[in-house]
C-alpha cells in the first residue's frame, strides 16, 4: 500500500465488523403524488463498499440526500454508529463523519484546488474565531496539520500540477477528482459517492475507480451510485437495486446481475451485463 493509501486509512474506525455502521430501515420518501422511495431498507458494514443501483428515476439520489439530510423522510429510520440521524440537519450530519460527492460538480470555481479541498476541513476544526483571527499556536498548528492532510490527498489523486490553479479552469475529469477530494478532506468514515464517473471518457473512468479501489484497500466505507455496470460489477462488495423507489435485489455482484428481476428492470439490458463479463 503507497504511503498516501495508509494516510487515508485513518479515515475508518476498523475492518468490517458483524454491526452495519449505517442501517437504513424502512425509508419512504414522496414528493407529492410521486413516491420516490416506498420502504427501503439496507445496511452498510464498516469497509464495506455497497453500490447502488437501477434505472434513471429508480430513487437512487434521493436514497442520498435522505442520508446527507437534505431530505426527511416520510417514514423510517437512518442510523449511523448507533445514533438516529433521520431528523438532524446537513451540517450535523457531516460533523458525524459522512462526506459526499455529487454528480452534478458543486465546487466553488474561482477558488483554487488548494482552497477547495482545504474547505472540506472546516468542521474540523477546534479553534475558536478569536484564536484563529489572532493566529494563536494553536490555530497555527491546526492549519499546518490540514494543509499537510489536503496535501496527501492532492498526492493521492495525482492532481499535483493543478493544486494553485482555479477549480473553474480545468478539464472536467479533474474537477471530478477534486470534488472527491474535498469529500476525503472531511475524514469520512462514511464516503457517498454519486456518479462519480459520470460525463468521464474511458481513460478518466478507469482512472477514478482506481482511486476507489485504493480508497477500498484502505478499508474506507462506502456507497455507490454509478451508471457505469463494468466499474460497479468490478468494484462493489455488494449491489443493491432500485426500480421505481422499491428494492428489487440486494446481494453480491454475480448473483445481482443475474436476478431475473433486475434484468427485467433494464428493459432487456442483460447483455450489457453480460459484455462486461466479457471484458473481465
């Protein structure tokens, strides 16, 4: 494992343990007349990497923001580490250690790599308003050991060369590694990652799962959403399917994408399972 692997290893409490870290229960989520979710549930173990799946309108997003508290549920209980976190607020939330991505890029654009990724740190810090303004040792000690941190990730992602430059003014496929990025600079012991190779060509795709498959060496949880059946198929630990807000299938890989129901899901798409057993 290279060195900024075993930074990132800190990010987790331990291995995957027999008690999920995250425990979904009977979600229902409507938006008017629309049911989004209807009674979902699913657990996520500690290092374990679940991927998400189905087709577009499935409820996979929201799945995500019910988690991250953008949304509150209709019905039924998120747990994470013990603690019910169905009702509290975003910024609660990721104090707890749940970092995500998004697929449409949320970055501040004018704002360097540097200075994106060093936002990501900001619930992490102890400092009050006074010490930092005055620039107290404490203060300084704290930024010196977020600036090391956001450094190992700029290592990481192999974004060395772009670290100074405006977020705004680079190719697409960097500011998606950025944007995982800033999620890594929170310390996460939950990582949600939506699409995160989406709009990428093949190069780039192969590329950020690598970064995921190391991410996974390291033991770092986390839930996938991803278009992307060879990256999913190849990656996950385990797939849960989603059709129109119900869970249709929830297993290992090999024996999701051959679920007669999922199958059924994507209208007849089972040979694009099949090819990518093929590439493997």
């Amino acid at each position: 494992m290279n060195r900024q692997a075993e930074a990132l290893e800190g990010n987790v409490a331990g291995l995957k343990g027999s008690v999920p870290l995250l425990d979904f229960s009977g979600v229902t989520m409507s938006f008017g007349g629309i049911c989004a979710l209807r009674d979902v549930s699913f657990t996520v173990r500690t290092g374990e990497l679940l991927a998400i799946i189905g087709p577009n309108g499935a409820g996979k997003t929201t799945v995500f923001n019910c988690i991250s508290g953008l949304y509150r549920p209709d019905a039924g209980r998120i747990v994470f580490q013990g603690k019910e976190i169905t009702r509290l607020k975003p910024h609660e939330i990721a104090e707890l250690g749940i970092a995500r991505t998004f697929q449409n890029i949320a970055l501040f654009k004018n704002m360097t790599v540097i200075e994106n990724l060093l936002l990501g740190c900001h619930h992490l810090l102890r400092t009050g308003i006074l010490a930092g303004g005055m620039f107290l040792p404490k203060a300084v000690r704290e930024e010196i050991a977020y600036r090391e941190r956001v450094e190992e990730i700029i290592d990481f992602l192999e974004i060395e060369r772009f670290r100074r430059q405006p977020v705004g003014s680079l190719p697409y496929g960097v500011q998606k590694r950025v944007e995982l990025g800033r999620a890594l600079a929170m310390r996460p012991r939950l990582l949600l990652l939506d699409e995160p190779a989406s709009g990428m060509n093949l190069e780039e795709t192969e590329d950020m799962a690598r970064f995921i498959l190391d991410l996974k060496e390291t033991h770092q949880t986390m839930i996938l959403v991803e278009h992307h059946m060879g990256v999913v198929m190849d990656i996950a630990d385990r797939v849960c399917v989603l059709n129109f807000g119900n869970k249709i299938a929830d297993d290992v890989p090999q024996v999701v994408q051959n679920d007669p129901a999922v199958v059924q899901a994507y209208l007849g798409e089972a040979d694009l399972f099949s090819e990518f057993e093929h590439e493997g």
